[in-house]
C-alpha cells in the first residue's frame, strides 16, 4: 500500500503565465513508428525546442491516459507508438524517464491499473524505449494543498510531484460528464491514486465544482508540456463508449490549457464551453482563448473537422434556451444485451448507485449523480447517456441545431 506523507505540502512552483502562449498544430496520418517520431519533433522544434534543463540526469514523468485495460487500438487510451516516440526524444537527452497512470474505476474492489497498462501495450513499449513504468497506484502519495473549499488537500502520487517535468500525454476524445473533451488538464485527475477519486464525485456532484478539483489539481501539479494524442480519437459518447475518428493530428504545447483550448477548435468547439478550459482561463493557470494563442505549423481555420459528433451531453448553454436546459439532462443506461454483469460500474460509482438485482445491474436513480463513471469504466461499453424524457432528446437536438 502507498504510504501518505504525514505534512501536507503546497503546490509546485509555477512560471508566470507569459502574455501569449504558442501551441503547435502538425500532421500526422498514422502511427508509424518513424512518422510519428518525426512530427513529434517538428511540433516541438515549433515550439522552440525543450527546455535546456532538461537533459542528462533530468527526471521526466510521462502521464499518458491507461484509463482501462483495452487492447492496442482502442480510442480511449494513448496510443503506445506515441508513448514510445517521446521517451525516446527524452531518452536522447539521457533523461530519465518515467511513465505513471492511476486508471478510472474498479473491479471486486481492486483497481485495474496493472491490467491496463499491459493491454494497452504501453507498458511494453515504454519499456522497450527504455523508460521505467509505474503503477501510481502503487506509489506513495503526497498530501497536498489546494485553494479549493470542497477538497482543500487532495492526495497525489509522489512521483508526478517529484519530478523536473511533468508531461500529460492525453488521448483526444469526448467526455460525457459535461466537461465535452477530455484533454490534458481532465488528465491530471489520474496523478490521484486509486479509488479516492470517486470520492470526490461525490463530494462534488455538479459538473461545475468538480472541475474546479480538476483546475487546482492542475495548478497544484503545473505539468510543463503538453503533447495529445489527436492521430485517431473518439467522438460520440466518449471517453469509452464512443467511436473511433481518425483526424490526423498532433497538437503540443507549454501551455496544456492552450493545447485543449486549439484540440477544441479543431472540431468545432468553443474553447470555453470546456469547463477545465474556461476555468483554469479565468484562473490564469493558462489561456483558454484563441485570441491569446499563437498557433504553428498547419493552418487552424483550415484544419477543423466540421462533422465531429460530440457527447449527448454536450447541449450548449445558450441564454435564450436556458429555460429549456431542465428538459434535457441524460443518465447513464445499461444495455443488458451488453452488460457481462462484471460489477466494475457497481465497484466504481462513488454513490454506490448500482447494484446487481434479479440479474441485472440496476442504477437507483435517487442516489445517482450522472457523473457517469459508470460509463466510463464499463469493459463492455454497455452504459452509455440517455435523455431522461423523449421530449428533452428533441429539445436537445433542436438546441445543437442551432450552433
């Protein structure tokens, strides 16, 4: 078991915010090994280049999304050829390189993080490029401030504090707890070790003040780079139960709200209709607006998918539909023709909503917050959002058509 330190400790240390951020946008059509390492380095000799600190002796902490174990190819976690390539580009520096994950929900009780770092083939790749990985799980953790009224120490694996950079190595996808992608800031959720997370759901149970969690957790670890995943991502009802979508790129920056802030655009999405985005905006953890974003390499305005499907909870707050939003909440519902009755959404729900009766998993909807952690952990795909009323399904339709 991980053992806590006994003082809580303040966040890292964090470079003033500079008055523009610059964020490289590059091509990349597939995970070729050679290809990707290449537009790997061209995004960040857009950049300028990495740090000169980083070299021989640095220690680099790699945070990639392992959310769940699912073999190489599925969308909802980092590729591991994307994985490879910039241990690599670490190693060169003689880096010493790490690679951690704490991945989302639980089965009987135990979290599958193992699991999923070896079905998703990171751990071999990571491996073989020669950096060491590591189950946060496993790690000890660090009690650690943050300014936050609803969780104002939070524990964090030591080894993504104690590091000289922290890089968030995201998959580009869809969220369906109103949060719409989930993108380099959502990804430092998994620097929390084991099941505590579902905690603060349920300490938080409103999109709104849990990603505040979401924005100080960020401020509190101040990852130095961000590079996503965004050869082939996932749209629909993600972040795994949508569908696989091959967009073709590579977006990196210094600035990872800037990083989620351009991965928005290039589908068709307001920046700061992203919670974490607008939040950690307001907050000055990084900027959100493209107007304070310098973006290299591949032309924005003629790169963006028109035709990507967003999550059905995606209804765009608009003020003169406001009075229609009451209509047009989903909820998470199970597919019994999919469902393998496995338990790992009962072992997940931080409400302990779901329970299995006459052989089925049945969700209390009393009890159930529709933070869909459920969805997002189910091996099968079985739970996905559903509009609580037929008439809200056309609202909500009527609503997207509109942006």
């Amino acid at each position: 078991m991980p053992d806590p330190c006994n003082a809580a400790i303040s966040p890292r240390r964090r470079d003033p915010l500079p008055p523009r951020s610059r964020v490289a946008l590059v091509r990349c059509p597939d995970y070729d090994p050679g290809r990707l390492k290449s537009a790997v380095e061209r995004a960040l000799d857009l950049l300028g280049g990495l740090p000169d600190s980083i070299g021989s002796r640095s220690r680099v902490f790699l945070k990639p999304n392992v959310m769940m174990p699912k073999p190489l190819g599925f969308p909802c976690n980092t590729h591991p050829e994307f994985v490879r390539a910039i241990v690599e580009i670490f190693g060169a520096r003689n880096a010493a390189v790490t690679v951690g994950e704490s991945s989302a929900g639980s089965q009987a009780g135990l979290t599958f993080t193992g699991r999923a770092l070896k079905q998703s083939g990171i751990e071999a790749a990571a491996q073989a490029a020669g950096a060491a990985v590591l189950n946060l799980d496993h790690d000890d953790v660090v009690e650690t401030v943050l300014p936050n009224p609803i969780v104002p120490l939070i524990p964090i694996a030591k080894s993504a504090l104690d590091t000289d950079l922290l890089v968030l190595l995201p998959k580009f996808k869809t969220h369906a707890f109103a949060n719409i992608i989930t993108g380099a800031v959502k990804l430092c959720y998994g620097t929390v070790p084991g099941q505590i997370k579902a905690e603060f759901h349920r300490r938080a149970p409103k999109p709104e003040p849990f990603f505040s969690i979401i924005r100080d957790l960020f401020g509190a670890l101040a990852p130095g780079l961000a590079i996503i995943d965004a050869v082939v991502g996932m749209e629909g009802d993600g972040p795994s139960a949508g569908e696989e979508r091959r967009l073709g790129f590579l977006i990196a920056s210094f600035d990872p709200v800037a990083a989620d802030a351009v991965a928005s655009a290039l589908v068709g999405l307001d920046p700061l209709r992203v919670l974490t985005t607008r939040l950690c905006d307001a907050a000055g953890l990084g900027h959100g607006r493209l107007a304070d974003i310098d973006i290299a390499g591949e032309d924005l305005s003629g790169s963006v998918v028109h035709d990507f499907k967003l999550p059905k909870t995606a209804v765009p707050p608009a003020f003169l539909y406001r009075f229609l939003l009451g209509l047009t909440p989903t909820e998470p519902d199970i597919n019994p023709k999919l469902c393998t009755l496995c338990r790992t959404c009962s072992s997940s729900c931080p409400m302990e909503a779901i329970t299995l009766k006459d052989g089925r998993m049945i969700i209390d909807r009393k009890l159930c917050i529709r933070c869909f952690c459920c969805a997002e952990v189910c091996p099968s795909q079985a739970i996905k959002p559903k509009h609580r009323s037929r008439l809200g399904k056309v609202v909500a339709k009527m609503i997207s058509s509109r942006w």
